[in-house]
C-alpha cells in the first residue's frame, strides 16, 4: 500500500481511528489531511482506551511517523494536551510531526462558531463549537494564523491583530472576555510554539521522500462523504473536504502518488447534527443500535441519530472518492435484529423515486428511504475471524452491499478489540496464491 487513503463514507464516526490504527502498523507515515478537533477516535488496547482528536492513530506504533497535514485546522491547547495525555500513559511523542502551514484555530473561532449557532436558532447546523468553520473561513480570506507563525512573535502579534479587527462587532457581546486580549493571546500562543516547535516540519516533503522510497504512506480522512463543503448536505456539512482527493491538497501530494482508497461505513447509518437523513429510524430499531452500537459522540458526547444502512448515499460516496475498497464496521451490533432493511432508492413525497442521491436540497430533505429487507441473524459473530465463520445472512448482507456499491469488502470489523476484525481482501490473495 504506498498511497493509501482512508476516508469516511457516511457521515462521520464510520470507525475510521480503529482501521488506521491497524493499518498504521504496516504503515511507514501516517498523515491526517483535514479537519481538526472535530473529529475524534477511540482505540481500544487491551484494558487501555485512547480518545485522540488531532493525533492521527499511528502515534501508538513506534515505528510509524505521524503527520498532521497542511489541511488540518489546529487548536494548540488541545494538541498539547494531547501530547502531554500520551506521555502520561507512557506513549511518547517523538514521530510526531506537524506542518508548518497548517492553519490554528484561535479563541475567537471557538466564540465565533458558538455566536453563530446561537444566531441561526432552529436552522441550526448542530456543529462541535470547536471554531472549525471560522477557522477555515480565515484561512480561504487570508486573515488565518499558521503553525509557522508561533515561531515569531512580532509576526504572531501583527496577525492576530489584523485577524481579530474584523470580527470586534460580530464579537461585541464578548468585548471583555479576557480570551480575546491581544497581548495575552500573543503570549499563550508563543507558549504553545515553545512546547510544538520540536515537532513542527515540512509535512509535504516528508511524504514525497517516503513514497520517492517505495514506503507506505496511509493518508487519514476525518468526518465522512456527507458532510464534505461541496459535496455532502450542504449547509449542514462541515467546513472542509473529507472526500480523498482532498488527501492531495491537504498533505501536498498529487492525485498520482495514491494507489488506492477505502471507504469506512458501518453496517447501518448515524449522523449528529442537523440535516437530511433519509433512512433515519426515530424508533425502538433506532435506540437498539444506539444501544448496541454505543452511538454517542466521542467529541462531543451528544447520542447519534440512527438509522439503516443507505446504500443510495453510500454509492455516491464511493464515486466522489474513487473506492477501491470499503471496509465494514459494527456489524455485530445488527445481530439479532432481524429481517434487517437498506435503503436502495429514495422516495419525494410527491412521487418521484431517486435511484441515485438528489443534488437539489429540497428534495434529499423530504426524501424518505425505500428499502430491501434482508434475513437477519442471531449468532454472535464477534468470535469470527474468516467470512466463512459468518453465519449465511451476514455473509449475504455484505454480499448486497458489495454489489450495490460495486467495490469489493476488504475489511469487516465484527466487534470493537482490535483483533475483532475480518481482513477479506488478505484472506482471498492468500487462496488465490495458494491455488
Ligand atoms: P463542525 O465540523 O464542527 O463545523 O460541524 C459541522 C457538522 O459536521 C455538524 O453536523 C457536526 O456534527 C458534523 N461533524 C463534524 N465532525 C464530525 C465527526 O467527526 N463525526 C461526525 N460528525 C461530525
């Protein structure tokens, strides 16, 4: 796998942390391309369990190096607490690295994104408040603060300045916040250049070096598909591109240094936040996955809207990232909840049926999904290691969705462990080799 990229197929929280952790083992550099503290993952080592937000998962395997790319949006004080967290459980930092020209999330972001809510009251887009929007909207107006820029502070001092005119009279409610004082922001962010400088480098190069090498490198998408800037449910998206051509832009790449893509989705659907959601289920079968599949925010806490899996959604998401491969994750939490249903075209309530997803926003928000029911399954398959030790049903749910999407399964993922996991795509080189 020189160029590998992973990316969300739905709307986030596919399960992305646990594959790259096991995909960073085999990695040489992992590098996060988009996003910020938005997201967040869960890995799950032995007794242990991480929650990391900025750092890509790899940091747990010593010999990987991990990169936090250009496109990433970074709030300092989050990075270091991170970093600081890992060295407390014994995790060491030193394959850290972070690109200069990644753009910070400042103290007025944060303010920003949650005066903005606020003011958008029921048509609210349900974000994380974690300034991601307004720090990318700095960045796209040339009034953004860079990694780089910790490391002067007349030149930090002067940007801040510039960067927080603007925002005084969307910001008035807060005009004695002591957060937003010039000189004490200065200073704090110098703080956090002090404690980042070792790590940061030119990410770009890094990678160009490692693939020009014939290593690997696992590009690590945040957020899903649907909620990509262009291409999800806008407005209710975030402020980034989580699709895989976003990995070229976000870590300096160009689209010929990637070998192949693969889309994360769960075996069912969740979303948080506002926005269209067509095979929601706001039922018992919704709050059973919820229940089984733990589906409550890592970043936030909020509990997941839930619903069947869209297959409508998940083959546009497969065009828009050029899927070679999709991984399925959760599928034990569908055990014992059968005959079981996936959405394969959308209804308007007027009459007309979508087979593909509908670009017009008015339509994707009073679409209702129509479904095919599919056998469900009772056995606990969270023991099974081959697809042959899945019982029929589930190797026939997989089986639909592969054909739907028309991307072969590699990876299924059967419970939360790290072993937990069927890798398909090895299995069948190793008979195809064998035979
Ligand atoms: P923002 O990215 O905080 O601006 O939030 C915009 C939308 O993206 C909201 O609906 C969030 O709930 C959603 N979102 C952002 N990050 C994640 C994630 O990592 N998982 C799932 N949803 C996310």
């Amino acid at each position: 796998m020189p160029g590998l990229v992973i990316v969300g197929a739905q709307w986030g929280d596919e399960g992305k942390g646990k594959v790259t952790d096991l995909l960073a083992e085999r990695a040489d550099v992992v590098i996060r391309f988009q996003g910020g503290n938005n997201a967040g993952h869960t890995i799950v080592r032995g007794d242990e369990e991480f929650k990391l937000h900025l750092i890509p998962s790899g940091i747990l395997h010593e010999g990987t190096l991990c990169a936090i790319g250009n496109g990433v949006v970074i709030d300092p004080k989050i990075l270091t607490d991170e970093i600081e967290g890992l060295k407390r459980r014994g995790v060491g930092a030193a394959n850290l690295r972070i690109s200069a020209n990644a753009h910070m999330i400042m103290p007025y972001h944060v303010l920003l994104d949650t005066a903005g809510e606020a003011r958008l009251g029921s048509s609210k887009i349900g974000t994380t408040k974690r300034g991601i929007g307004p720090c990318y909207a700095d960045k796209s107006a040339r009034l953004g603060i860079r990694v780089q820029d910790l490391l002067d502070e007349k030149i930090l001092r002067k940007k801040i300045m510039a960067a927080m005119e603007p925002k005084r009279q969307l910001l008035r409610p807060h005009a004695k916040d002591p957060d937003l004082d010039l000189h004490s922001m200065t200073e704090e962010y110098v703080t956090y250049g002090h404690r980042l400088e070792q790590y940061i480098a030119d990410t770009a190069r890094l990678c160009w070096e490692e693939l020009d090498a014939g290593r690997s490198v696992l590009f690590e998408g945040a957020q899903g598909a649907l909620l990509d800037l262009d291409h999800g449910t806008y407005p209710f998206v975030t402020s980034s591109n989580p699709i895989a051509g976003a990995a070229c832009v976000g870590a300096g790449v160009g689209p010929t240094d990637i070998d192949e893509v693969w889309g994360i989705t769960k075996a069912y659907t969740t979303r948080v936040g506002s926005g269209p959601f067509p095979s929601e289920l706001e039922d018992s079968v919704g709050d059973r996955l919820r229940e089984n599949g733990g589906e409550f925010g890592t970043t936030t806490g909020r509990p997941r809207r839930c619903g069947w899996l869209d297959l409508v959604a998940l083959r546009y998401a497969a065009r828009l990232n050029g899927m070679t491969g999709l991984v399925i994750t959760k599928l034990d939490v569908l055990t014992g909840i059968g005959p079981l249903q996936v959405a394969v075209r959308y209804r308007h309530p007027e009459g007309a049926t979508f087979d593909e997803f509908p670009y017009h926003q008015s339509v994707l928000h009073r679409a209702q999904a129509e479904y095919e029911e599919l056998p469900g399954w009772e056995e606990d398959i969270s023991s099974a290691r081959s697809i042959e030790d899945l019982p029929e049903a589930a190797r026939d749910y997989l089986d639909f969705v592969a054909d739907f999407i028309g991307v072969p399964v590699t990876v299924v993922g059967v419970g939360p462990g790290r072993d937990q996991v069927i890798w398909v795509s090895e299995q069948e080189e190793k008979a195809l080799e064998a035979a």
